[in-house]
C-alpha cells in the first residue's frame, strides 16, 4: 500500500509539473509578436495600410510595425538595421517585409544569426529571387512569368494591337522585371502584336525627382498614343509614374491592363480626382467609385486592375499566414495555405500561382512563390477576364 501511495503521490507531483509547463508554453505561444516593415504611405500607401489592417485585427500589443527609408536606394544600413532591430524583442517570432527592397536579404541574413528562431517572409522583392529566397523563409512574388504573357493576351482580347512598356535602367536591372519583358516580347510574336519600350526618369534616382518624372509622363503620353494609335496598350514598373500615365489614357485613348502592383487605388484616385479616404480599406467599395468614374470619363472597356489591392493583400495577407503557422494551423510553404490567408483580405478574388522557376538551371524553389489575382475590366458592367484560369504554354517559364 505504501508502495502504491507513494506511485499515486509520484504521479500526481509529474501532472502537476506538466500541466504548469503545458501552461507556460501555453502563455508563450499566446504573447508571440509579429513584426511588418513597409515602405511610408507617401511611398507605399497599400501596402502600409494593409499592415495597419493586421495591427487594427491584432492589437498594437501582438502587431509591431516599422518603416524603411523613403530613399531607400542610398540609405541601406537604415534599412537593414530597421528591419534587424525588431529582432530584439524576446517575444517576436515573424517578421515581414513588404516589399522586400534591397538590403533585406542581409537583414534577413543578420536576424537569423541571432535568432533562428524568427520565421522570416518577404513579400514583393526587389532583390533576385535566388538571393532573397537563400535567406528569407518564404518569398513571395507577384507572378511576373504568368503576367508578362496575361496582360499581352488580354490586351489581345481587348483588340489591342500594340503593347508599351514603360521603365528605366534601375527596374530594368531587376531579374524579374528584365525576364517579364523578355516573356511581353514572346507573347506579343504569339499574338501578332507590336511590343514597344519607352523609357521615362527614375524617380528615385534621377535629377528630376518624382515630380519631374510625372511631368514626362504627361507629356510624352499624348504623343505616344499618337504614335502608336488608340489600340496601343500602356504598362509602367514604376508606382509614380501610374497616374500621370492614367490621366493622359482617360484623356487621348489607349489601353491599360493593369498595374505593376495592381490596385484600383493605384492611380486611379489622383487621375479621376477621387477621394476614397472614406473608404477605408473596403476595396468593393473602392473599386466601385473608381469603375463609376472611369465609365463617366469614356474608359468602359479600356481599364483594368485587380479587384483587391496587391500591396494591401500581401502585407495582411502573409502576416495572416505566419500567424497562422506559429499557432499550428498552416504550413508555410504551402501555396493553398498562403492563397487562404490572402483571400481573408481579398474574399471575392481569385488567385492563382506556382512555385519560381530559375530560368537558368530549370530548378523549383520550394520556399519562392509567384502569387496573381484574376483582371478586371472595369466598363457597365465590368467583367473578370478569367486570368486565374488560363493555363501558361511551358515554354515562358524559362524565357529570359
């Protein structure tokens, strides 16, 4: 009976001791951080809001943002200590950055070596994807190889017969811009559409600063449709030359697919006039008063975007997804488990994607995923161009 006393009373001191630990990994697990860098909302309006979405979810107490340089191209240290400094918090256990500028592979680097622990995402990078995917966790992008075919199909659909593309040297330099052109050019042989470049002022890096970049846009616009005619379709890598670009399409004629970062915020307010700031992040609304506008100015037909803004998506979206996958819930290099953290901040959208392809070797990244939302053409009524469901010919994912 002792014997047995003391096996009871053995067993009990064990429960008790397991039930207080299961009890403080509990408590931890609940008082985990997570941590979003984006650019400022003069720079990055989408996605800073989005971010802001997931803190107002959250709490200021579990959600920590933070901010890299507006000019971020000749402040890198800034930029890698601000992101490396959200590793100090003992409780932080993401962090993502959105969009993935450069330096954020080295930052990515640095927090790992401190605190392995720290899953780390990048949304949107600006680094290539095989340096930004050897140091982050996951990456995703948005999907330039599907894109670069998408838009010049449906440019085609729409009765396009030209397609410009509009950048500058910086952009140009980037893998994954200089791989869409290159698969823009094969389409458009596919299609029997002419693909023309037009170059504009970087706006971060040239004399002329943002506004002297806009101010070329608006003038060579007008030209430019009269050059290539009113079926030419227009594209631009560049956030700040979008608007100027829109202005002018509502204005002369021409088409425009859609965004580098899609958005129905993304141009569309400053080149109709509107103010959304009422709206609030309910982008059904948003892309509404943008679709009424846009009719009311004669676009039916010519104007496009995604229903759901890109930027707003991928920051709420992937700090969705590394929530969901340190309570146990997802898998972080699962596609359909990042798709569902994004659709709940994009409801009604449909996505599609697959993993990055190096164009070089033929190898799929396991840990790099290009992400895109099905088009909309806005007109009365509008209409989804049904992108999400057309299947890609093999042959563009190693065009380079």
């Amino acid at each position: 009976m002792k014997k047995l006393l003391s096996l009871i009373l053995a067993l009990a001191m064990m429960l008790t001791v397991m039930a207080g630990l299961m009890a403080s990994a509990s408590a931890e697990e609940d008082t985990f951080h997570i941590g979003i860098v984006t650019g400022s909302v003069s720079q990055s309006e989408d996605d800073r809001r989005g971010a802001e979405a997931f803190q107002e979810k959250y709490g200021e107490d579990r959600v920590k943002l933070a901010i890299y340089p507006d000019n971020f191209s000749e402040e890198l240290e800034t930029t890698i200590q601000t992101i490396v400094n959200l590793s100090a918090d003992p409780d932080m256990k993401a962090i993502i950055v959105n969009q993935a500028i450069p330096g954020t592979a080295e930052a990515f680097r640095l927090v790992k070596e401190r605190r392995p622990d720290i899953i780390c995402i990048a949304g949107e990078s600006h680094e290539d994807l095989p340096v930004i995917g050897a140091a982050a966790d996951l990456v995703t992008n948005n999907d330039f190889v599907a894109r670069g075919y998408l838009m010049i199909r449906t440019a085609h659909e729409l009765g396009c017969d030209t397609f410009v593309h509009i950048s500058f040297p910086r952009h140009m330099s980037y893998e994954t811009m200089s791989r869409r052109v290159a698969i823009m050019k094969e389409a458009c042989k596919e299609f029997g559409m002419t693909f023309v470049l037009e170059t504009a002022p970087d706006p971060s890096q040239s004399d002329v600063g943002t506004p002297g970049a806009q101010a070329y846009i608006l003038e060579h616009a007008p030209e430019w449709i009269e050059k290539y005619g009113k079926n030419s379709a227009y594209f631009c890598t560049n956030d700040a030359h979008t608007e100027p670009l829109l202005k002018q399409l509502l204005a002369y004629g021409g088409y425009f697919i859609e965004a580098d970062l899609p958005s129905p915020l993304m141009g569309y307010p400053g080149a109709l006039g509107l103010d959304l700031t009422g709206a609030n992040g309910d982008f059904e609304k948003i892309l509404s008063s943008v679709e009424e506008a846009v009719v009311a100015k004669g676009g039916e037909g010519r104007f496009g975007t995604w229903a759901y803004s890109y930027g707003y998506t991928v920051s709420a979206g992937l700090a969705q997804h590394a929530y969901n996958v340190i309570k146990g819930e997802s898998e972080l290099c699962d596609i359909d488990d990042i798709a569902k953290a994004f659709q709940e901040y994009s409801p009604k959208a449909e996505w599609n994607g697959s993993g990055y392809t190096d164009a070089t070797t033929g190898v799929k990244s396991e840990n790099v995923f290009l992400v895109y939302q099905d088009t909309y053409i806005m007109g009365n009524p509008g209409h989804y161009m049904g992108a999400t469901q057309i299947e890609i010919p093999e042959k563009y994912f190693t065009v380079k």
